[in-house]
C-alpha cells in the first residue's frame, strides 16, 4: 500500500523518509492533490 501524506509532515523528515524503500515511494500532497514523490535511488 503506497504512504501517502500531506507535505506539512516533511516537518518531522526523519520520519517521512523512514517510510521510503526499495519500491515503496512515499507520495506528498499539497491541497489535497499530489505534489511531489520521494523515491530511494
């Protein structure tokens, strides 16, 4: 199941990216639409 969260979660980072692996982005949103994907390289 994909995480996906508001971008005023990037407050506490840390945590944001702990939820980010190998084939699990972690998808933010702005206003209810999606802005922005964090992906493991």
């Amino acid at each position: 199941m994909p995480s996906i969260l508001p971008v005023s979660s990037l407050r506490s980072y840390t945590e944001v990216l702990d939820d980010v692996g190998p084939g699990s982005p972690v998808f933010l949103t702005n206003n209810v639409h999606g802005k922005y994907a964090i992906l493991e390289m």
